[in-house]
C-alpha cells in the first residue's frame, strides 16, 4: 500500500492522455447471491442499490450510480430460499 501512489503515476504514464475508466455501468443485482450468515435466523434481502442524491460530498452516486430496484421475483425468491434455510427475520 505505501507505493500506490507510484503505481498510480505508472498507469496513469502508460495511458497519456487517454481516459482511464474503472467504474462501469454494470447492474449486477444483489439478490439470490451465495452468502455466509453470521446468525442463521437473520437474512438480509437487498431490494435496491444506488443513490438518488447528489450530494457533494458523498461518493455513493458515482461509485453505484442511479437508484435501481432488484426485480420483485428475485427478492421473493430469496425470501422463500432463505425461509426453507430457518431464518425468521428478514
């Protein structure tokens, strides 16, 4: 870690003046995902992900982009899932 900066000079050097682009576009849902629960009556269900603010001083917006929902059968699905696995809570 004490030599990012230098790494980061390198690349940036390798490029010139083109655009480097590390963030992309792709939506991958979060929802019927493999996951290791710590308490096994507890799961938590992602519905969405993003942000609607644009906030200066957050980065959520640029990191995850725009507000989406995860689709209604996908969500009910990993409910079941996890119901049949003995969570109680959700």
């Amino acid at each position: 870690m004490h030599r990012i900066t230098e790494i980061l000079k390198i690349i940036r050097n390798s490029f010139k003046n083109k655009p480097i682009r590390l963030l992309g576009n792709t939506k991958i849902e979060k929802v019927c995902l493999p996951k290791i629960r710590k308490n096994k009556t507890i799961d938590i269900v992602w519905i969405c992900s993003g942000c609607l603010g644009d906030y200066s001083y957050c980065g959520t917006k640029l990191a995850k982009g725009n507000l989406i929902s995860y689709s209604h059968e996908k969500t009910i699905n990993e409910i079941k899932d996890a119901k049949e696995r003995g969570c109680k809570e959700f």
